[in-house]
C-alpha cells in the first residue's frame, strides 16, 4: 500500500470516529468515493504546487475535501500538541463555506470563542459580519479562522510554540478549501502570516502574500471597538476588500 493510500485510510479512520460522535450517518456511497478520490486521485490532498498550496483552481475544493475537512476537525478538537489543548474549553477549528472564495484570519479565539466552539462570534465579530453585509457579502459565503485553535490564557499573545503547533492545521485548511484571496485581521495575525514585524496602520489597506495566496491587510474589529477613531478606516478595509471579492481579484 502507497503512502497516499495509506493516508487516504487514515483519514477516512478519523472521519469515521468524528461521524459516531457526532452520532451521524454518511452514506456508504459517499464515503467509498471519498476514501477511492483520496488514495488514487493525482489531484488529491498531496498535489501541490511550488508555493505548498493545492495546485486545483482557486475556489474550488478536491473532490475527497468533505471527508478531509471533517478529519481535520476532528484532529484540531482532539489536538494536545500544546499546553493549550489542555486547558481550552473548546478547540476552535473555524465556520463558514468549505468551499469560499475568501478566508479570513484572526490570530486566536477569545473567551466568547472558547465558549461557544466558534470565531469571531462576539462584539468583534458581529461588526465583521455588518460591514460585510453592508457591501453584499454574507457571513456563511466566507470562511473564518484563526492561526491558533485555542484560547491562549487571559488572552495573551500566542507564544512561539503554540504557533508552530497550530498553523499546519491553518496551512491544511487553505490547502482543501482552495480560495482565492485571504484577509488577515490584527498585527499580531498579519505579522504571524508575514514572519515580520508590521505596523498595522502603516499597511492596513494593502495586499500581501502569504504561501503564495493574496492577502489583504486588515485591523481587527476588535482593537476598532476599543479604539473608535479607527472605525472609518476599518469600515473603508472591508469596502475595499469586497469589492477585490466581488471582482474575484486584487
């Protein structure tokens, strides 16, 4: 048996065990073809291009992406890599659409976050999911993350450690969702994506790069709520950003 085929089992092993839990049923059907796409098929999870990312067209997931996505979940919520998994209340793997265009990204889940199991579902978020609508994106097209699955303690900065834990598990998510742009949210989220150090204000409003995908430079609703005279900025971000989404580049 092939590595790919030997991973493609795995994968359908964890799927199976997060499916019992959750105490669903998948059709027989459905998952046979999962687990054949993801041991035979060249464009699979391991066909990637030279940037690291799935060399399938932007926007479009492969065709054994549902089984993964689950398997993925469920590996995040059973994760230990750090000492976070042990404290957390819960893992926060990320919602939206499997397949968006556009993922955004938060540097870590906060307590509302670690409550609820979900990003960007307090204040903060429900900022981010106005001003989207207000420019004619829906909240449930996107994808939302964050690099780190876990609340850090008293909701410090992510230590180095913790990130390099963690953002093989954002690299993954990219990898099978397939979008064509991301928006990073915060200095510490662009400064982790970017491996430098920024200043927000300075390259707010501009595009960057990470792994090889478009990505636009936002503040995080949050620090725009603690600091008001921000707002504008914030809400001519998010006007720029869907407009570059809604054109389907930068």
């Amino acid at each position: 048996m092939s590595q790919c085929e030997r991973s493609a089992l795995q994968d359908a092993r964890v799927y199976l065990e997060w499916i019992r839990r959750q105490g669903l049923l998948v059709p027989r059907d459905e998952l046979e073809a999962a687990m054949a796409s993801g041991a035979s098929s060249p464009g699979g999870a391991g066909a990637q291009d030279a940037s690291g990312l799935p060399s399938a067209p932007a926007g479009s997931s492969s065709p054994q992406a549902p089984a993964r996505f689950a398997a993925l979940r469920a590996e995040v919520e059973a994760c230990r890599k750090c000492a976070l998994g042990y404290q957390r209340k819960n893992a926060v793997f990320g919602v939206g659409n499997p397949k968006a265009r556009l993922v955004f990204i938060g540097e870590a889940p906060g307590a509302t976050e670690d409550e609820q199991g979900k990003p960007f579902v307090g204040a903060a978020g429900n900022l981010l999911t106005r001003e989207l609508k207000k420019h004619g994106v829906e909240r449930d097209e996107v994808f939302i993350c964050n690099i780190l699955k876990c609340r850090p303690p008293d909701n410090r900065d992510p230590l180095p450690e913790e990130i390099a834990a963690c953002e093989p598990y954002l690299l993954e998510q990219l990898r099978l969702i397939g979008p064509q742009m991301l928006c990073g949210l915060g200095r510490f989220a662009v400064m982790t994506l970017l491996k430098r150090q920024i200043t927000i204000t300075k390259i707010r409003g501009t595009w960057e790069h990470y792994e090889g995908l478009p990505l636009f430079v936002c503040l995080h609703p949050a620090a725009v709520l603690h600091q008001p005279v921000n707002r504008p900025l914030f809400e001519a971000d998010i006007k720029t950003l869907c407009e570059a989404y809604k054109r389907g580049a930068p």
